[in-house]
C-alpha cells in the first residue's frame, strides 16, 4: 500500500472495512464537504476555458493530467502528512477518502427509489426517479423499459461506484482510489462520442477503460459467485431463482457486443444471471441509440428484476470485497 506508514494486509482491511462502513450507515451526506464535487467543479472549469477552438484531443489529455495529479497529487500528500503527524489520523483520513470514492448505499437508494412507484403503479414517478440517475430520455418509457434502465444502473454502477474503487485501494491506498474516481468522473461528464466531447474527451473515455478492465471482469465473476450463494439463502424473491448454470457462456458470448469494453461484462451477466434482456435503443435527447441485446429473454422484465438486481450488488461487493481481502492475507 503506497500511502500507509505500515503497508500490511490489516492496514488495508482496516481502511477498507472503514470506509464501507461508513458509506452503508452514512451514505453520501449533502452536506459533506465531497472530494468528487471539486473534481466537478475543476472539470467544468477547465472545460468551458480549454474545450473550443483547434487542437481539443491535445488539450483534453492536458485536462486528464491536470485533474488526475491534482486529484492524486493533493490526496497523496495530505495522507502522507496525516501519517507523519499521527498514525491514527492517517488511517482516518484514507478511510474518509475512499469513503467518498463508493456508493453502496446511494446506489441501492437510487435503484429502490425507481423500484417502489414502478411496483405500486405510478409509472411517471418511476421515469421521473430514472431519469435523475441517467442520461437517457425516460418520458415515455414504458414499465419494461424503465426496469431495464434501472438495471442496467446497477448493473455498470456495481464496478463504477463499488469494486473498482475498492480494488484501487487495495492497490495503492486512497489516494489511488482517488485517482480512480478523478478518472471516472472525467469520462461522466467529457467522455461523450457527440461533437462538443469527441476529441476533448477521448483521453479521459480510453482512460477509463483502462481503469475499469480488469475491475470489470473480476466484478462478473463476483456476480456469479454471489447469484450462486443467493440461490441457498431464505431471500424472498417472488419465485425467480437465479440463473447461474450456461451465465458464463452468455456473458463471454454477450460482453464484447456491448460499445464500452468494459460495461458488457457485468450487465451481461447480470442479464444471464436474472434470466432477461438488457440492451436495445436508447434516446437522448430525441436522438436513438442502438445498442446489441445482452441475455437470453427467458421472460420480460418487470419491476421486480430492479430489486434482485439490488440483492445481486450486494452479494457480489460483499464477495469481491472477501476476494480482495483473502489476496492481501496471503500476499502479506
């Protein structure tokens, strides 16, 4: 670990059980002074100075190493003096750090919060609730398809908001974690294909992929290892067992059809593991966007696949997390 006094295996676990911790009873606090709204709020800075006129692919890739050191940068030194004052301040201050680098809780709120009025009915509170957690055009999305689109969130979010955070700090402490999320935070907000972010954004999108390859692929295996688990345990889930016999064969067929190299393997087989179809066209902004399927359409979607997409995320941090933990042990 680069950034702790004492690079053990109970370092790590004691800043990643930490952090976790925190995030599962806190969640993300309005008011918590949130390290990613600063890379927000530099991102959309530089943006609006260095995104126009001629030469944008260089520019973006001065974008992408001005919030990655400045994000890795000030993270590292700040751990660094917290260790060289006081030990135990240092742990605090990672545990804090990675804290605001997942979002275990937010991502099962937002995921609940499409799921009860898609359950009771109230299609257009459902939209409503989907469209604050994507990108798409969700106005007259039909009950399918806004379960779908909650899916999906899970799905990709599962690596973007939870393993890969973690993984990067087993890696290198907070401040990897740190540099983790600056990058993806890059990619949400300039890593678009349109006109305004093809060229300034492309450094930070095919950094990102890079980020997220090996997270992506490991988070797929703790699904289907997580799914498996589910299949002995007393969670109601209205008659739906979950599928995990011929999943790898789906997700290894389904993946490299997905435009991101690394989105297709969880929703992939998280569509292989509930037994649906995830993919198809998206509109944004009244402009369609086709995507291949991924899964078999063993049966349709329905409200309910939002909250066994939920029980699958959780299932599948709590095995990467062992995972990684079980790593350290024998690594240190």
């Amino acid at each position: 670990m680069l950034s702790g006094l004492n690079p053990s295996w109970t370092h790590v676990l004691v800043v990643i059980v930490g952090a976790v911790g925190l995030d599962l009873v806190l969640g993300d606090p309005r008011r918590f002074p949130h390290p990613v709204r600063w890379m927000g709020r530099l991102i959309a800075y530089l943006d609006r100075k260095w995104n126009k006129g001629s030469a944008r692919r260089l520019k973006g890739i001065g974008l992408l190493v001005t919030v990655v050191c400045t994000a890795g940068g000030l993270s590292w030194f700040s751990v660094w003096a917290a260790y060289r004052l006081q030990p135990v301040l240092g742990v605090v201050l990672e545990i804090s750090l990675v804290w605001s680098c997942i979002a275990i809780k937010s991502l099962h709120q937002a995921a609940m919060d499409v799921y009860r009025p898609l359950k009771a009915g109230q299609l257009k509170l459902a939209r409503c609730k989907l469209g604050e957690i994507v990108g798409r055009d969700t106005e007259r999305l039909s009950e399918k398809e806004v379960a779908r689109g909650a899916v999906e969130t899970v799905a990709e979010n599962s690596v973007d908001a939870i393993t890969a955070p973690l993984f990067w700090t087993l890696l290198g402490g907070a401040p990897l974690a740190m540099v983790y999320r600056a990058v993806n935070t890059l990619d949400a907000m300039v890593g678009y294909k349109h006109e305004r972010y093809r060229e300034f954004g492309w450094a930070s999108a095919r950094m990102d992929d890079v980020f997220n390859w090996l997270p992506a692929r490991l988070t797929a295996i703790a699904m289907w290892g997580a799914a498996w688990t589910l299949r002995f345990t007393p969670i109601p889930r209205e008659g739906w067992m979950v599928r995990t016999k011929g999943a790898w064969k789906v997700t290894f067929r389904d993946a490299p059809r997905h435009p991101s190299p690394n989105s297709g393997w969880p929703e992939a087989m998280m569509a292989a593991l509930l037994g649906v179809q995830l993919g198809g066209t998206n509109y944004y902004q009244g402009v369609p966007s086709h995507r291949p399927v991924l899964g078999e359409a063993r049966r349709l979607l329905t409200a309910d696949d939002i909250s066994r997409s939920v029980w699958v995320m959780h299932g599948t941090w709590l095995l990467f997390s062992t995972m990684l933990l079980l790593v350290l042990c024998l690594w240190g």
